[in-house]
C-alpha cells in the first residue's frame, strides 16, 4: 500500500485568473469606498446642520409649481414656499425647504409639503450662523450613517478577494 503524505499541497491558480480576481475586487473596493464616502459627507452636512439656529419664520407663498430640467425631461413638481425671517439683525427671505431641492414626478407628494407650510402660517426656519442668508425648513436627516455598513460590506468582500487570489491555496 503506498503511504500518503499529510501535508497539503500547495497550489496557485493561473495568472489570467488571479488577475481578474484582483481586478473583480479592486472593482467592488472601490464601488464599495465611494459609497462608504458619499454616505458618510452626506452625514457630515446632516450633522453641520444641528449647529444651526431656530428663528420663527412667516410663510409668505406656498404653491406647487411644475419643473423641468429641459424640453425632453419629465415633468417633474416642486414645491415653493417663500418664507420670511429675521436673522443677524435684518429681515430676510428664502425659498429652501430642504438643502437640497425637493421635486416628484406626483404632484400629490409636492402638495403634502404646501399643505405642511401653508401661506401665512408661522413655521420654524433653522438658519446658518455662518451665512444667514442660508435658511431651510426641515433639516437634513441623518440617517445616512445608519447604511455606511452595507457599502462596507463591499469593501471587505473585495480585500478577500484581492487576499485569496495573491495567496496560495491549500488543498
């Protein structure tokens, strides 16, 4: 009977192959850390905004007006609320309901924010102390961290790829 050996042989897979695994995991590291990024400058900002301070505000117009990137877009809707408010000592007026512009393809979602600011109504603006001209009704969330872990995700899956493939195997 002939005698087997114990230790494992060890073996590597062929270049070409090796190459697209690298190749495949540098891919999702990369996807994976422009995601973790975005998610994490879009926290940031989020986070900024708590420094901002609460003025009352006066909603001066509050309608739903279509918009369109260019003649070949959709229309799309976006509610315009115009608010007025006092900040470093001079009125001051604003159009900003989010930090980033709000707009839907369904008019009854831009409604839903009109009928929230409705025109005369006394709201809350938070106003940036940096730039007082800068105000928003509704601060941004920031939720966005909450989700950093499935880009991170793609990172780690990458790096075990990159690692198996510059590794030999055991068999």
């Amino acid at each position: 009977m002939p005698e087997t050996s114990q230790t494992p042989i060890l073996t590597t897979a062929p270049l070409p192959a090796r190459a697209w695994k690298v190749f495949l995991g540098l891919t999702l590291v990369s996807a994976g850390s422009f995601f973790c990024w975005w998610l994490f400058a879009t926290w940031q900002k989020a986070a900024r905004m708590d420094s901002w301070l609460p003025v009352r505000a006066m909603v001066l117009s509050s309608k739903v007006v279509p918009w369109q990137f260019n003649e070949f877009s959709q229309i799309r809707y976006q509610p315009r609320i115009r608010y007025r408010y006092e900040s470093a000592g001079a009125p001051r007026e604003s159009e900003r309901i989010r930090r980033v512009a709000i707009r839907s393809a369904h008019p009854e979602q831009a409604a839903a924010w009109v009928e929230k600011f409705p025109q005369g109504a006394l709201v809350t603006a938070w106003v940036d102390p940096a730039n007082p001209d800068s105000a928003v009704l509704k601060r941004d969330s920031k939720a966005a961290l909450y989700s950093i872990w499935f880009p991170a995700l793609f990172v780690a899956g990458g790096l075990g790829m990159i690692l198996s493939a510059l590794r030999p195997s055991r068999f």
